[in-house]
C-alpha cells in the first residue's frame, strides 16, 4: 500500500514538473563565476531542484553514517561492559 501511494505521489509530481516546464519558455541568461549561459526557466528550475536534492541527500547521509558510527561505539561499550559485570 505503501509503495503505490509513493509511485501515485511521483507521477503526480512528474505531471506538475511538465505543466509547469510547458508554462515557461522564456529563455534567461544565467551567469555563473566563469561563464554566462542562456536557458529555458523550466530547465534552469530543474538544475536549481536536482542540485538542491543533491545537496540535501549528501548532508542527510552524512548525519546519518556519523549517527551510525556512534551506535556502534556506544554499542561496543555497553557489551564490554556487559562482560565486566558478569
């Protein structure tokens, strides 16, 4: 049940990323350090999105793995001394 309101909610999100992609067709001029590039609203939006997405998984896995890192310590500590004690 799970899984098919996941992939409901994606094709939902696809059909609003086309409609709002057919809405904006102006071309702008996006200028970085080191050079200018000229393109559609929609495919800079998308840019914009997928960067930001990139970023936030990055930072989210980063918390996680150091989370993870410390379970395992701590983890290792109380069965030592779970061993002292008996």
């Amino acid at each position: 049940m799970k899984a098919i309101l996941v992939i409901i909610i994606v094709i939902l999100l696809v059909l609003l990323a086309i409609v709002v992609g057919s809405r904006n067709a102006e071309i702008i001029s996006v200028n970085y350090l080191l050079a200018q590039v000229d393109m559609r609203v929609s495919t800079f939006m998308v840019w914009s999105m997928s960067a930001g997405f990139i970023v936030g998984i990055c930072t989210i896995l980063t918390k996680y793995l150091a989370l993870r890192v410390k379970v395992t310590l701590l983890t290792r500590k109380l069965n030592k001394l779970a061993k002292v004690d008996t």
